[in-house]
C-alpha cells in the first residue's frame, strides 16, 4: 500500500508510469471496497484509485453536527464536484447537490446509518410481473434473487450485520441466519412496534450493518446516537473503509491510492480497455495500465466517466454502442411524515443508531392501490438539534423556539424510500457549461418522477401517517413527491449501466460485464434495471461479490464462455509472477 | 497541497473567544439583534444569551474554524481544493451578510427612521418581516396545509438568501457544538433537554453515551406478535 507522498510535492513533473497490474479498481466504496477484497484475497494484484481521501476513523470522526451535517465534511462539496438537474431536456438544468454520496475510501458506506436490508423475488422480475408500463423502461434483471442470495449471505456475515430471525412474516428464503442480534428498541421504535400491533401490521427490526456484540474484532461501541451522515469512530457500524478495504490491504495485494481522480478510461487498437489515466493528490497525470477495469464510483459518476472516456472505437463514451450508457436513471427519493405528541413522558428525538423498527407488509404490489410497486416502512429518530426533522417548521420568532422546545423530545418520524420506475428519459449525461474543480464536464441529470412514483409516494406516505396516528401523534407532517420533482435528498443511485441480456438495450452482461469491453467490469448500482424497493447497498455489495467471484474463477482462468454478441471475449492476461500470459477466451 | 487526511490542526489562537473576526461593530451589533429576533430570549436564554453572533462572525472570517477537528482539540487548516472551495464560499456568504445589514438598515431607515438596531422589538420583527416577505410565523398548531414538498435531509448554505441564511445561521449558533462559538454554557441544548457531549472528544472514548434513553427492559416477542406465533400477525 501507498499513500501519496506529500512531502515531495513542490516540482509537479509527470509521476513515473507505475507497473501494470491485474486490475484497477476505479471507486473504493461499497462495491469497489467488496470487489477489491474478492479479488485480492484471490491473488490478483489490484490498485484501488478513489477520487476522495482516506480517512483514518479514531482520528477524524467524532459527534460534531454542525462539521458532519450543515459543513459537509463528508458530503461531496457541489462547488467541488457540482451536478446540475431538470426535469426534462426543454429546461437548463441548474447547480444542484442531488444525490451527493460521499467521494472517499469507503464511499457511502462511511457516512451511512447503515440500513441492510435483504431486497425481494419481486424486485428482480419487475417487466414479467407487470407487463408494460406506460412511460416506464419495466426490465427484469437477468439474474434472480435466488443467483444472489447465497451473496447476501456472505455479505451480512463478513461485513457485520444485526437482525432479528423469524421476525419479518414476509421474509424470502435465507440460508443463514443473521450473525447479531438487533439493537434495543428505543422508545420512539417501541411506539411503532406498539402502533403497527394495533392495526395489524408486522413489524421487525430492520437489518443494520453494525455488530451488537464482539465480532470479528469489533466491539458494539458507539451509543451516542450521532449516527446517521456522521462517520463512527468506534468501528460498531460496517463500513468498508474498517472492514473489506483492511482485509484487502492485508493480503499485500491492494495498492490503494487516495485522492486520485480518474479522468479517463484508456482504450487501446483494439478496443479493449488498457487501463486508466487519473490525476494523482500532487497533480499530477498519471497511467495506470491494467488487464481489467472495474468501475465502482456509483451509477452517477460510473456513468459520468464512461461518457467522458470516449476513443476511435467509443465516440460517444464507453461501451456506449446501444446508446443506453446514463439511461435509466433511478434515485430512491425519501420521503417520510413526522409525528408530533403532546404526552407528557418524552419519546426522546435524539438516541439510537437513527434506524428502529419497519415493516414488508406494503412491499409487493396491490392492484387495489392504484400503482405498482411497494414499499420498506421504517421508523427512524428525528437526529440531533440543529437539523432535527420538522417540515415546515415555524422559521423564526417565539413560535420557532417554542416548536423546538415543546417537541423535540416528542417526535418520531416514519418514512420509505421510493421505489421509483426507470424512465429511459431520467438520464445522467455531461452538462454543456457547468465544470467541475478538474475542468471536465459535470454530470447533468435530466429527472421527472413517473405518475406511478407520485402515486406509490402519496400512498405510502399516507401509511407512515396512519401508522404515526395509531401512535398516538398529537399532529402530523407528511412530506410528498409534489409535481414530480425529487431532492436527490438519498445517496441510492442506481440504473445508468443497465445489465441484461441484449446487447442492443443494455450495456452489462448477467455478470457485470460489458457487452462492447469484454475487459471492464461495473459493479455499483448503475448495472440494476430496476431500483428495487430496498436500501441498495446490500444488493451492490451482494452483486460486486458475485461479480467478482466470476472474474476470479472464470474470467482470469480463460474458462469464460463466447460472449452473447458471439464476439469472443478477451480474458484477463495475468502479470502477477512477473510474466504475462495471454490467455484466451 | 496536503491530503484531506493529513490536515494539520491548529491550536486556537489565544482571545480567540472575545475576538471579533469579520463583522465591523456596527454589524456585529445588527446580527445580534437580528438572531435575538430569530431565537428570542423568553424565560430561558436565546441566540443573544448563546453568542449566536461569535458563531456567525468567526464562520465568515475564513477557512481558518469552519471544520474542528474531531477531538476539538483545534481546528483543521485546510488546503487543496476544498480548501479553494471553502475560500470562494465564506467570500460569498461575507458578501451576503454584509449587504444584508445594510438592507436591514434600508428598511428600518425608510419604515421607522432609524437603524434596524436602534428600534424596537416589534419594530423589528417587521423589519424581518420586510424582509423574508412572509408574516411572522406564528405557533404550531396541530392542522395546517396538506402535506410539504420533498427538501434535502441535509443544509447546504450555497444558494441561500440572507433571511434563509441568518436563520440556519442562528439554528447552527443555537444548537450546535460549543466548540464553533455559539452555544455558549450549552444554553441551546439545554432550552430544548438535550443531554449533549461535554466534549467533541467524548464522543469518541466511549465516555459520552446516551444508552440509558433506549428501552431498558423489553421482549421482542412483546413486541412483535408474529414472534408469539398469532394468527393473523
């Protein structure tokens, strides 16, 4: 491992071409973090490039709102790496921080409050479930639940996971059960348990990336409840930075490198990828030659950088001959209502690890509701002080304090993630104007809600209504999708790099791979057809795994069958030992 | 340029609790008024008592105490382009603040003939009320208007207004850590009961915990019927 000699900084001549390696990992986060600990641990010799730095967790997280939440210490600075947004391509999309997850070792998984549930069947056949939607891009995903969960299971297991066995009625097959028990309830989380009893709703505790008791070295540590967008500086919560990306290094086959900002993949004569080219944290250029390119940098940026990297071969980006490549695009709005009480023993808004309980019983679809699609329910704390959640709260005057004052500590909110349709038009491209801190192109996201999103929001925000009733609420606050327009207020991005089976509508094949690179690989939430209804961050890490595992036994061992196309495939020419040995596919 | 990783912390200059960074007298002297009208001071303290103004002044002074470090044992001296950012950010909010003030002396000056801080309480809160284009805000009551519009979970200052910005302002001054200025004696956390860290550092050796708020004694199968095996759940 190496981490950026700073000392030497002050002449900025071009750094010494490193020695190529088996493979460059572009985005060390939840699936580059995943990837990079299959495949090191498999004996390839891999560089892991993060755009972000490496942040040591004892050191540089502690319980500090106003650092973490209002100065976005995590959060990827919009005047750093801006995007801008419309609703559609008649409108000049503005500057907007939309869906800004953290750029750093560990990516989201960092900041995180750690929500890991298992996704559903239903989420992977979407198109043969429902048919055509109108304005909707419906497509099933070539592999199953069933491909996937054996993954699932090894994520929860070796990334840390807390759950309750047997809790969740509408649970598909598991074959494990999960390694921790759950959290305690807090009293804001025993109010919903309490309310979804009465109107017969099951209820459970959602599965957290955190370890309750000793685990794998790591100790359940950290009851401040500075939780959600804070980093842990304990290790209780999973996070690849302290878990997949140490076990990487500990093989001596990662060299990771931070604050290295990927500006292009390089393609050579023959259009495979030769590797990638990065600004190093001196500034300076730097090629990295690799025999296989994984890209891990979420489905904003993934896409963002297969369209700059165009060549003879990819005029119009990357492995982009379908046209497809930033299509698609799904962000998992949240949206949630808030309960205000007027008892006089205190719910509390501030402890707990932000997650309490939640519910699958609205997940799968119901004609009746008008819509398709459902939703994960889950109850949550309202945070700390300054930000704590209150829409619409009176902005200023004795009725602001008073507000804070009288329900801070009588609050609980109840919210989903929007299970929102792909719409071939909601698209990540390059805007015409706006830069970023390096001078190229920032992402540009053209995003209008589908009426089915609108409809599944207003009904499910609703429910968290009902069920905030049913607790007791003096009052309630809900917070809808109005007029289709989303925040960006999740760091859930997800379909921009589409996998499937025909090379002409999608850009991956089942194992990641692209249809027109046979050498490069995606394995964030940009390959998902659907967004799922779920948190993604388990299924990334899931899929990554399975993907690599794939790379490991089949595609550096030339076992690879002829691509779909019948085109064959390059496999990955190994320069481990110190020789090269072609091997063909 | 030295990694975000490695930033180097400094110690707080001495005085630096008394000193007064960016804001001329005169402005100083607004602001306070202003987050006194935001925050007000009732039976317990508000934004004046908590220094919600140090908060504000030492925020827009540069990039010198916008991150402390984690321990809060100084703050982190930037670089790179963050660093750049930062600067480019607190120049603009400079800016905004100044050319606030005298907006706030522009109104108050046409409205009562004289600056926002010699008049009095009422007369303030109409000036604010010029000023934000919104009637005061009055209290919470349990039916308003149907349902609010999705926001970001998360407060960025770029792109906000002066009024929208001495508000977060004076929220952050009010209930953030003490260790940025405002918050002073921890009076913000106190007016709303909550039990907040004595040090940023105690939130990571384990010695600051709130554990004893989550439920004590409790049965999962209490809990969730369908634990119990009940028809129906």
């Amino acid at each position: 491992m190496t981490r950026p000699s700073l000392e030497k900084g002050n002449n900025m001549q071009q750094a010494r071409k490193p020695d190529p390696v088996d493979v460059v990992i572009v985005g060390m986060g939840a699936s580059g973090g995943t990837a990079a600990k299959v495949l090191c641990e498999a004996g390839l010799k891999v560089v892991g490039l993060d755009r972000g730095p490496w942040l040591r967790p004892k050191e540089h997280f502690s319980g500090d709102e106003i650092k973490f939440l209002n100065r976005t210490y995590l959060w990827s600075d919009p005047r750093v790496n801006p995007r801008t947004v419309r609703m559609d391509e008649g409108e000049t999309a503005v500057p907007t921080p939309f869906s800004m997850t953290p750029q750093m070792v560990g990516g989201g998984t960092v900041h995180w409050a750690g929500w890991l549930p298992r996704p559903r069947p239903s989420d992977f056949m979407m198109r043969t479930l429902h048919g055509d939607i109108d304005g909707a891009s419906l497509a099933d995903w070539p592999v199953s639940y069933d491909d996937l969960e054996p993954y699932l299971s090894k994520v929860e297991w070796a990334f840390g996971c807390a759950g309750l066995d047997g809790a969740d009625k509408y649970e598909p097959y598991r074959s494990t059960p999960y390694p921790c028990p759950p959290l305690p309830p807090t009293r804001a989380g025993k109010r919903f348990y309490e309310a979804c009893e009465k109107l017969g709703i099951n209820a459970m505790p959602i599965p957290q990336a955190l370890v309750t008791q000793p685990y794998r070295g790591r100790t359940p540590s950290n009851w401040t409840s500075f939780w959600n967008g804070y980093g842990d500086p304990t290790g209780m919560r999973s996070s690849t930075l302290t878990t997949f990306v140490p076990e990487a290094l500990a093989t001596g086959n990662l060299d990771l490198r931070a604050e290295c900002y990927v500006r292009e993949v390089t393609v050579g004569p023959d259009g495979r990828a030769t590797g990638v080219v990065y600004i190093d944290a001196l500034g300076r250029e730097v090629e990295q030659e690799a025999n296989l390119v994984v890209l891990g940098l979420g489905a904003v940026e993934s896409a963002r950088l297969m369209l700059l990297s165009t060549s003879r071969y990819f005029p119009d980006g990357l492995a982009n001959s379908s046209g497809q490549v930033g299509r698609n695009a799904t962000f998992h709005e949240y949206l949630f209502a808030v309960g205000l009480f007027d008892d006089e023993q205190p719910l509390y808004g501030f402890p707990g690890n932000y997650i309490s309980g939640g519910s699958f019983q609205f997940y799968e679809t119901d004609y009746d509701r008008g819509h398709i699609g459902g939703a994960l329910i889950g109850a949550s704390h309202v945070g700390q002080p300054v930000n704590w959640n209150f829409p619409g709260r009176p902005q200023w005057g004795s009725a602001s304090k008073d507000a804070d004052r009288d329900f801070y500590n009588h609050a609980m909110k109840v919210g989903h993630t929007l299970h929102d349709m792909p719409v071939e038009s909601n698209r990540v491209d390059l805007d015409p104007e706006v830069k970023d801190a390096w001078g190229l192109p920032a992402a540009r996201i053209t995003h209008k809600a589908h009426p089915n999103d609108v409809r599944l929001a207003k009904w499910q925000v609703d429910k968290n209504v009902e069920i905030l009733e049913a607790a007791g609420a003096w009052k309630t606050i809900p917070v809808y999708l109005e007029r289709g327009r989303a925040s960006g207020n999740t760091c859930h991005q997800h379909g921009t790099v589409r996998m499937g089976t025909d090379p002409a509508t999608t850009v991956l094949n089942k194992w990641c791979q692209a249809h027109d690179v046979g050498n490069l690989y995606v394995l964030d939430g940009s390959s998902f057809p659907t967004a799922t209804g779920v948190n993604p961050t388990l299924t990334i890490m899931a899929n990554a795994w399975r993907c690599a595992d794939y790379i490991v036994n089949t595609h550096a061992k030339g076992r690879e069958a002829r691509s779909t196309s019948g085109r064959p495939v390059q496999t990955l020419t190994r320069t481990s030992g110190g020789q090269r040995v072609d091997i063909d596919g | 340029m030295t990694s975000m990783a490695d930033w180097p912390v400094v110690l707080p200059p001495a005085g630096l609790a008394d000193a007064r960074l960016f804001f001329t007298d005169h402005e100083w002297d607004t602001i306070d008024a202003a987050t006194a009208r935001i925050l007000p001071t009732d039976h317990e303290p508000g934004a004046r008592e908590a220094h919600v103004v140090r908060f504000i002044d030492r925020y827009l002074s540069g990039v010198e105490y916008v991150y402390a470090a984690a321990d809060g044992s100084g703050f982190l001296q930037m670089d790179g382009k963050l660093a750049d950012a930062w600067r480019a950010r607190i120049a603009d909010l400079g800016a905004i603040y100044r050319q606030g003030v005298r907006d706030l002396d522009a109104i108050a000056l046409g409205q009562f003939g004289a600056d926002f801080v010699a008049l009095g309480e009422d007369e303030q809160d109409v000036v604010l009320e010029r000023l934000s284009g919104a009637p005061k805000p009055g209290p919470v009551t349990r039916v308003d208007s149907d349902g609010n519009p999705t926001i970001q979970v998360y407060a960025f200052d770029d792109g906000l207004d002066f009024f929208e910005l001495l508000v977060s302002h004076t929220r952050q001054g009010f209930y953030g850590d003490p260790i940025y200025g405002g918050n002073h004696d921890r009076v913000g956390w106190e007016v709303i009961g909550f039990p907040g860290p004595e040090s940023l550092k105690a939130t990571i050796d384990g010695t600051y915990s709130v554990r004893e708020y989550y439920v004590q004694e409790f049965d999962w199968r209490d809990l969730i019927p369908h634990l119990r095996g009940e028809a129906g759940s």
